[in-house]
C-alpha cells in the first residue's frame, strides 16, 4: 500500500492508499490544502483538527452548490427533452416551425456546463 507524504495548511501528513489511487490522493489533498491556506490566511493559525474540519466544510458546500446547479441543470435538459419528444410525437401540435439557433445553443451549453460541473463533483470526489 502506498504511502504518501501530504501538506495541507503547512503541516504534513502521512497517508495510505490503495496502488493505482495516488493521483486522487493528491488531488483531494490539493483541494484540502487550497481550503486551508484560505482559512489561515483569514483566521491565522488554528488546531490541526479545527482546520481541517473547516476546509473539509467549506469543500463539502461549495461541493453542494455544484450539484444543486448540476440537479437544475438536469431539470432543464429533462424539460427540453420532453418539449422535443412531444414535439416529435405531435408534430401538428408545433406552433413554432423552426427551433431558433439561440435555442439550441442555449440547450448545448446546458449540456456542457452539466457536463463539466459533473467532472468536477467527480474529481472532488475521487
């Protein structure tokens, strides 16, 4: 099992972790220490555990704000994907005959800003 010298807040750390996952280990204590260096330069020094108990919170709310934009995000793309499935399925019922380019370009980038909010919680959470 690997083991891995950390620093977060400027204290290190030794750390375990399964072979293959030393790239995530690292990331993880990026995010960590990016927190922490944020609170110390605020707050000054504090105790270890305080420390990271509050980098870990903030990591975990700004976490949370990522996946109520991902959830609105995928109410969107559900709305829009039912809008065109009726559309398809009725298609005498269309009022509009040609879908705007703003729209879907409006509905790529919802897809993409998904998809990269997606690859961060994921990065986060490995």
């Amino acid at each position: 099992m690997p083991e891995l010298r950390i620093t977060i807040g400027g204290r290190e750390f030794d750390v375990s972790c399964q072979e293959g996952e030393e790239h995530f280990l690292r990331a993880a204590a990026r995010l960590l220490d990016t927190e922490a260096g944020a609170l110390i330069s605020q707050i000054g020094r504090m105790p270890e555990a305080r420390m990271l108990l509050m980098a870990g919170l903030m990591i975990a709310d700004k976490a949370a704000g990522l996946e109520d934009q991902l959830r609105a995000a995928e109410e969107r793309a559900t709305l829009a994907e039912r809008v065109a499935a009726n559309a398809r399925a009725n298609p005498e019922r269309v009022e509009v005959p040609v879908i705007p380019a703003q729209v879907t370009e409006t509905l790529a980038e919802i897809a993409a800003r998904a998809e990269a909010l997606a690859a961060r919680i994921e990065e986060r959470a490995g």
